[in-house]
C-alpha cells in the first residue's frame, strides 16, 4: 500500500456515501438496526461496528485505518487527546504491583502518569537514561512490564534504539510502547523495528493544523483490544466525528507538509548552530549530533522541531528575543502550518535563575517549531530578533 492510496483513498468506501470525495462526518452518537439479530450482531462487534459512538464510529473508523496503515499496524484506536492515548494504553498494560520503566525526559504529562497518578494506584516506575541500552537492562525488575520510550523527545530530541530495547524486552515478555509524535510514521516506523505499540499526538503533524487536539494508538489487534475492553470504553476520551474529519481533511496534506518541513528546518538549524549568539542547538540532524548514527538508521528525514540557547542569555534576554520575533507565534505544541517559538522561561518567574536540574530539558531552551513559510523569511525574522534583544546584564 502506498502512501498517497492511504492518504486519499483507503477506508473511504465512497459508495456508501453518494460518491462523496471528502469523508462525510457522521455526527450521530447513535444507530439504527432493522432488526435484533443485526442490533446483537453489531453489539458483539462494537470496537468496529457503527453502534454507540464512544466505541466506533464510521468517520472515526476511516481515520483509524488510514493510521494503522501509516504505522504498519493491524489496528489504531484514536483518542481525545495524546495524553489519553499513552494514558490508555499505560491503564490497560498494567496493574499493581507492577514496574513501568520510562524515558529519563518524557512529555511532562507522561512523566506526571507515572510518578502521580499510576504511582496511586501501585505501578511502581523508574526513569532511565534509555539512550544508554544498559541503563535500561539495568533498569529492568522481576515485575517490570512495559518499557515507555520517545524517540525523540519533544525538547532536546534524544534518540533511543527501538531495535535494540525491543529485542532486550520482547524474550522477558515486557511490553514496549513508543510515543512516535515528534518522527510521525512518515519518518519512522518503530513496530517495524520490534516495537508493541506506538503513541501519537495527533494534535501534532498528523492534524498539522493547530485545530484539533487528539491522540492515537496503534499496534496488533489483541493488544488493542484490550486497551479497547479497557480504558477506551472505561474512561472515554474519545474524539468526536467532527475533529476525525478535521484530521483526515489534514492528512491530505501530511506528506507535502512533511517534506516541506523537512527541507526547511535543516537550514534553519544550520543558520543557528553557524550564529554568534547561539551557544548550542539540539537538533538530530546536525552532522555533528551526538546521536547521528542513530539518527541515520532510525529516522529517515528531519521533523520541524529544533531547539537553541542564546549564549550568557539570562531570562530577560530570552524574553525580549521572543518578544522580538514577528513570524514566530509564542505558543506552546508544534506541528502546524506556522511558525511557533516556545522558551522554557515561560514556565519560569522573570526573575529566576536559570538553574538546571537533572531529567529536564536546560532552562534555558527555546524552541522553535517550523512551519511551512519561506525558510528565509524564518531565518531573517531569527537574525532580527538576536539583534534586538541585546546582551544580559
Ligand atoms: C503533545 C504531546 C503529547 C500529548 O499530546 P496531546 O495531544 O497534547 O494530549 C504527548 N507526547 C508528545 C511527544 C507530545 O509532543
């Protein structure tokens, strides 16, 4: 299956629906049957069949097919949000008394999952430096069940072996699961490389919009079905039939935004890491990345995301260069048409230090996502907001 039939065609059975080229949004909480056999029939088939919409629902269902197929995978289950989507699947995966190992610098809400929610409900957790594959041997108990990786992470983008963690835990019968928002499945493929189950935000690249906040989970059938049986129809974060369309209407376009994305941010990064004022980027794709190996056999082209640190900046200089910045909204996510600039010291007093502590990006990170625009116009808005913002002190 290629990825353009994916992207227009599969999962939309178009002579269901008088020829329509877009998907229709089914926004009916409900079905009829003609019949009781057929209502029973569709009961026992409720992940799947047109029922009760916080189980399935035709629009829905035409997203879940298309991101199976982007991940390689039997089945997807889509989410009212990211969070909900790694939620899920870290509630249906475990139960007291087990371990959960995780990623030294998840999403902040992955963190919070484990140390206080699950932690509540007796899932003990360890984070790992898991771009070390012996730290997270090292790391493995008796009772660990599920391994929780991001690769990359959405602030510094550190890179784990999916293949190499894989093959440590699929002998031990422990679970991995891989939050792939950052890559998206044009980029990468960790169930091709072992993994059990992938995460995303779908809010991100898949909507590419900055319209609709959603998540994904995608992996074999019966691991599904248990997130399904689960928390899927326990806790129902499940998104409406109109945010489905809204992503679907933004798939469309996913491979062109991503190429986009991926010519332009390169240039960006290398118009950073060349600047005088910028002590260092995070970036994989920079020749000199500590990772690039792996970036090279894992990912195979650049996300928009790149982060920087303005040299002796103190948080006052970091304002006034995003103050400074016209093409770049100030706002926090990433993945959409435009420009987005996010500083650290936005969750920091003005007057704070910039003090770092371990297992958190430096404080004095700025990222930026890249859109779609002119990378010059990218690169001009970034030249004159470093002459704008003067030195510290
Ligand atoms: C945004 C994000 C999430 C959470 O997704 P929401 O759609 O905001 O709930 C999870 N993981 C990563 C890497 C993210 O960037």
């Amino acid at each position: 299956m290629d990825l353009d039939w994916i992207i227009n065609h599969l999962g939309e059975d178009r002579a269901q629906y008088f020829g329509a080229v877009a998907p229709p949004v089914m926004q009916s909480s409900i079905f009829t049957f003609p019949d009781v056999a057929a209502m029973r029939a569709a009961a026992a088939q409720e992940m799947d069949a047109a029922f009760y919409t916080r189980g399935s629902n035709p629009t829905v269902k035409i997203l879940r097919r298309k991101l199976a197929a982007l991940e390689g995978a039997e089945e997807c289950l889509v989410f009212a949000s990211g969070a909900a989507a790694i939620a899920a699947a870290v509630v249906a995966l475990t139960r007291a008394g087990d371990h959960v190992v995780c990623v030294q610098k998840p999403y902040s809400w992955t963190r919070a999952l484990l140390r206080d929610l699950l932690a509540r409900f007796g899932v003990a957790h360890s984070f790992v430096d898991a771009s070390a594959i012996d730290e997270v041997a090292a790391a493995l108990q008796a009772q660990t069940r599920l391994i929780v990786l991001e690769s990359p992470n959405s602030l510094t983008f550190e890179q784990q072996d999916l293949a190499a963690i894989a093959a440590i835990a699929r002998p031990r019968g422990i679970l991995t699961l891989c939050d792939n928002s950052h890559a998206s499945p044009l980029n990468q493929s960790p169930l091709a490389l072992g993994i059990d189950l992938v995460a995303h935000s779908a809010t991100k690249y898949l909507n590419g919009h900055s319209d609709v906040v959603a998540g994904a989970l995608c992996g074999r059938r019966a691991l599904l079905q248990s997130v399904f049986q689960g928390p899927f129809m326990t806790l129902g974060a499940i998104p409406s039939p109109h945010d489905a369309a809204l992503i679907l209407r933004g798939l469309r376009t996913f491979k062109l935004r991503m190429q986009r994305i991926a010519e332009t941010t390169p240039r960006v990064a290398a118009f950073l890491a060349a600047h005088p004022r910028v002590a260092k980027v995070w970036y994989p794709h920079l020749p000199d990345h500590p990772q690039q190996g792996l970036t090279q056999r894992q990912l195979r082209a650049p996300s928009g995301l790149v982060s920087f640190a303005i040299r002796d900046a103190d948080v006052r200089v970091i304002e006034r260069f995003c103050n400074a910045l016209r093409r770049f909204l100030l706002a926090v996510s990433w993945g959409g048409y435009e420009s987005l600039v996010c500083p650290l010291a936005a969750f920091l007093p003005p007057d704070a230090p910039l003090v770092p502590s371990s297992g958190r990006a430096p404080p004095e990170l700025i990222r930026l996502s890249v859109g779609l625009e002119e990378p010059e116009v990218l690169i001009a808005d970034l030249e004159q907001a470093f002459h704008a913002c003067g030195e510290a002190g």
